[in-house]
C-alpha cells in the first residue's frame, strides 16, 4: 500500500471519528433498527380476539369450545347471540365469530354431524386465512379427541403428519431477523458513503482532493476501505444481537456469512460512491440512497413479501436489486446452512453488481476530471 493511499485512508478515519453521524449510521442504527424489528415487528398470529356463540349450552359445546379456550392462538369472548358477536366485530374488537346453534348437541350424533358457523373479518384477507386455517385445525383437534373419548375410531381418511424443515418453532423472528441484516448493510454502505462523498463535493475539499497527484483508483479505494471496515462492525453487531439477543439459529458456516456479508457491503459501498458521484448535494444524495436503495432493500428482497408472489414486471426488476441475493445468503445460512446451490449464485450475482456499481463510480468520477 503506498503512502498517498495510507494518507488517505488516515483521513477518513479521522474524519469518521470527528463526525459522529458515521458512528451513529453504523452502530446505533443498527441497534434501533434490530430492537424495532426485533421486538416490535412480528408475523404470528397469536391471542386472535374470537367471538363464541353458543345458544344451547351443553356438555359438547363445553367440550368443543375449550379447544379454543385453552388455544394459544385465541383469546376467546363469550356472546349472547349472533347479533352481539357480530356488532363487537364490526366495532374491531374480535376478528371472528364461532356460532353453534341451538340443535348442536342433537345434530352432533346424526350421520351428517352438526353445522357451524363461522363468520370471518376479511378486510385484512392473510389474517382472515391465517384464522380459517388456525379454526380447522382446532376442530381437527377436537374431532379426534371427542372420538377417543367415545372409545370410537376417528373417521379422517387422511392423516397429515407435519415436518416443518429450517424454522420448527415457526417463529417470524428467525425469518425477518436475517433478512433485516440486509436492509442495516445497505443503509450502511449506501447512505453513509453517499452523505459523506456528498459532503465532501459541497465543501468543495474533492476538488482539492482530486487536483493532487492520487489517481483515480486511489480516490475510490481511500473512500471504500475506511467504510468497509466501519460497515464491518455494524455486521458484528448485527450478528451478535441476532445470535445473542435474539436467538435466532446460525446453521450455516459464520465465515461464510462474513465472506458474503463483505461482498454485499461492497456492492453497497459501490453504490453509494455512484450516488455521490451523481448527486452532489447531501439532501439529494440521502433522497436517493433512501428511494434507490433502502426501500427496494425493504420490499423488493424478499425480506417480508415473497418474491414469487409479486406481478411477473416486478419480480424482472428485483433482479437489479443487489439485496435479493444478499437475503437469499442470509435466511439460508441461519436457518439451512452452507447450501452452495443457494449461495453460489447469489453470490456471482453480487460479484457482478458490485463491478458495475463500482464501474460506473470510476467513469463518472473520472469523466468530471476532464
């Protein structure tokens, strides 16, 4: 490494100490980001408000409700009637009304069985299925449970045994905690190299910077490694709150994780240098890192919304978003392992971004010293 190189390198370095928002972009943000998410954020579906309706109590109805009752994922109300459990869900208190009618008990020994009711909230449809799911299930449940009971052969002609792979406890934490890794690194890479480069172009110090001797090369390496090293604590930080605090399970290889995790950074980094480059102001270039990086990172990755369930255009166009394939990596190596099937190509993928971003930032940058 030569000295022209060092020097600048020292620079930013110094510079980072001095200008606290760096810190605070790499470590704190990520500490907030992961608490919010980490705690705030989650996609059980646990203690759903239901709405019991029950018109002729007996000893099967007692029966059938307490499945509900002792369910973890209901949290139950007893109505008089129909109209009440219905008025309490128009009002949003409870997301479902169960109505057994009056002959439940007689119809419950004839051939056809007895009828129930259930009437769903279908504003928000993924929670309206989820309950439908949860409600036959528990039936399922009780079904089979009233049959031992009765010393009777239960009449299911399927029996469906569960093997839930990667994520057994089915907690949302282990899926949106490694995905949420990436949107941290890209804020780091991209927003922070993007503020800082832009910074510089209004103080007018990158023009003094690029009339010395340091070529182009220099410029663009003194700017990516101090950043690199500082995105690469964020990672630490990310990883160990992720492993530490949140427990989530780290199957795969941690040097594995490192190695992709300093190619996405890079990529990131690559990025950010190219907004600089483009936009020279710092309100801009924050705009643009945040609509050109963070949101895509936030919705078009894979993150929460399942890809495959996107229009055809956009799932074309999550192709170019270099957080894909860094999620990809991560959900894979915490919850699966070292599949080289998954991470190789993820991992070319990434490899080709970060020589485009980085491309374009050495051309244009260079094309301004003309």
């Amino acid at each position: 490494m030569n000295m022209r190189l060092t020097g600048l390198i020292r620079k930013e370095f110094l510079q980072i100490i001095r200008d606290p928002s760096s810190i605070a972009i790499a470590f704190l943000m990520p500490l907030i980001l992961l608490l919010l998410f980490g705690y705030g954020v989650s996609l059980d579906s646990e203690h759903i408000p239901l709405g019991l309706v029950v018109e002729a109590p007996s000893a099967d109805t007692s029966n059938f409700t307490a499945e509900f009752r002792e369910s973890r994922y209901f949290e139950t109300f007893a109505y008089a009637n129909t109209r009440n459990a219905v008025r309490a869900m128009t009002a949003g208190k409870i997301n479902a009304v169960i109505v057994l009618k009056q002959d439940f008990a007689r119809q419950l020994r004839q051939p056809d069985g007895a009828p129930i009711q259930l009437i769903l909230n279908g504003v928000d449809e993924n929670t309206a299925r989820i309950i439908s799911g949860y409600v036959d299930g528990s039936f399922q449940n009780w079904l089979e449970h009233d049959a031992a009971l009765r010393g009777i052969r239960s009449e299911i002609p399927v029996r469906i045994e569960q093997r839930i792979w990667f994520n057994s406890e089915l907690r949302s934490r282990n899926f949106l905690v490694p995905g949420l890794i990436a949107v941290i690194m890209t804020l780091i890479g991209a927003l922070l190299t993007a503020l800082v480069m832009a910074r510089e172009w209004e103080r007018g110090t990158m023009e003094a910077l690029l009339v010395t001797p340091v070529s182009m090369n220099e410029v663009i390496l003194g700017k990516l490694i101090p950043y690199f090293l500082l995105g690469m604590g964020g990672l630490a930080l990310s990883v160990a709150m992720a492993l530490w605090l949140f427990e989530v399970p780290l199957r795969g290889s941690l040097w594995i994780l490192l190695a992709a995790s300093a190619l996405f950074l890079i990529t990131a980094l690559g990025m950010g240098l190219l907004i600089s480059s483009v936009a020279k102001n710092q309100f801009v270039a924050g705009q643009i890192a945040i609509i050109g990086t963070f949101l895509p990172a936030f919705i078009l990755s894979g993150f929460i919304f399942d890809i495959n369930s996107m229009p055809k255009i956009v799932q074309a166009i999550t192709h170019v978003i270099a957080a894909r394939y860094y999620v990809a990596i991560l959900q894979t190596l915490f919850l699966a392992g070292d599949e080289w099937q998954v991470i190789l190509p993820n991992a070319a993928a990434l490899v080709l971004l970060a020589a485009l971003f980085l491309g374009l930032t050495w051309r244009n940058t260079r094309k301004r010293l003309e």
